[in-house]
C-alpha cells in the first residue's frame, strides 16, 4: 500500500474524521490488523484565517498549503490529499510544482454523481466553493450542472461552517437550517446535494433527505484515496 499524505488542520474537526475513515475503509479492504500508512501535515486555521484577512490575493494562504505538500512530498508521500473543499482553489499552484500523485476531492465527487446518472446538483460549503468557479468548472467538466443557494442561504451555510462546525460544535437547530437550505436547491430542481464542506457530513449524517441524495465529500474522498493507495 502507497503512503498517503494528508493535508488536514482547516479544520481539524473533519482531519479527524479523514484519519477514522482512511484507516475504517483500508481494513475493510485488506482485513485482518491492517491500517493505513499515514502521513498529516496539520496547519494552523488561525493563522490561515489571519493570513486569509490581511491578504486578499490569498497567496499567503496559498503558500501555507504549498508549503504543506512540501513536507508530505519530503517525507515520502506517494498519494497526497488536502482534507478540504475549499483548499483545492489551490490545486494549481500545488500541480505546478509538483509531480506526486494527487486525489482531487472535485473529481471523486463528479464520479460519485455520475455513477448513479445525475446532471444536476446543488452545492453547499464556505462562501469560496459556492461563489466561485474552481469546484463548479470541475463539475461542469463532466456535464454536471451545479446549482448554489440564493445569498442569505449561502451566508447563513459559511457562517454556521465557520463560527460552529470547524468548532465541533453541531445543534439540532443548525441541522434544521441546512436542510431547508437542501430543500431550497431541491426547488431549484436540484436532483442530488453535495455537501461540499468535509465538516458538513459530520452535522448531516444521512446519505438521503426526503429521496434526494446527499453527497458527503468526505467519505467519497477517503474511499477515493485508500483506493488510489491500494492500486
């Protein structure tokens, strides 16, 4: 099995998770005592958001996940993943100077909705994977149209994600909220819901509502990553 590298910290919540998931599913494939060989690179989400706040061009950001490939590379990562959504508006940055063996979290999910025959879904996470075109462009690559909530639905998704879910904080009532806002893209004839934040599946824990299936990136990009690491 090829060591993995992860990406995690941003949050720490759902590295976690990455970490349960990673190992849940390699012993499911090989059975017995065995576990994932794993490697964490775990950042720092305050200076990230600093970073985030007194630089708008977003390359310290950048630089603080280039720099986190780095260390996985360096310690002999041959499958490296970063365990966020939003952190993958970095991908090109990071395919620019490295030649390692990458599980893009878009391109799981796209397969994920393509193989149960969906075109059109609906999108939640942080305000930079709703609003902007690197996930979207990724979906649409594979003729998956993507559909996002209107403007206070996507404000009240970021700021739950930001000031409760990264916390490890998740009330029934902020779980009712996303759900009308999955009701919203559902009357926007969303046929599916990606939820589109690794700490999302955490509060959501169903794969369906009401019929509509819900796409926990998280568990398609740890299935998607022992699978790269076993072949």
């Amino acid at each position: 099995m090829k060591k993995i590298g992860l990406v995690g910290g941003l949050g720490w919540v759902s590295t976690l998770e990455y970490y349960k998931l990673v190992n849940v599913i390699t012993n499911q494939n090989l059975c017995g005592h065995k576990s994932a060989h794993v490697l964490i690179e775990s950042l720092d989400e305050g200076l990230f958001l600093e970073n985030q706040s007194k630089d708008p061009t977003e390359k310290l950001c950048e630089k603080m996940i280039v720099d986190a490939v780095d260390v996985l590379v360096s310690g002999g990562a041959e499958v490296v993943a970063l365990c966020a959504n939003g952190l993958h508006r970095f991908m090109p940055a990071i395919e620019a100077k490295y030649d390692v063996e990458f599980v893009d979290i878009r391109d799981a999910t796209a397969k994920s909705i393509q193989k149960i025959g969906l075109d059109r879904v609906g999108l939640i996470g942080v305000q930079k994977t709703m609003e902007t075109q690197f996930y979207k462009d990724v979906l649409q690559s594979s003729s998956i149209e993507v559909v996002v909530p209107e403007s206070d639905s996507r404000q009240y998704v970021h700021q739950k994600i930001v000031s409760e879910l990264v916390l490890n904080e998740f009330s029934a009532e902020t779980k009712h909220g996303f759900l009308s806002v999955i009701e919203e893209l559902v009357e926007h004839n969303a046929q599916g819901v990606i939820l589109g934040c690794t700490e999302i599946p955490l509060l959501l824990k169903a794969s369906e509502h009401k019929g509509i299936p819900l796409f926990s990136t998280t568990e398609i990009h740890c299935r998607e990553i022992v699978e790269r690491a076993l072949n």
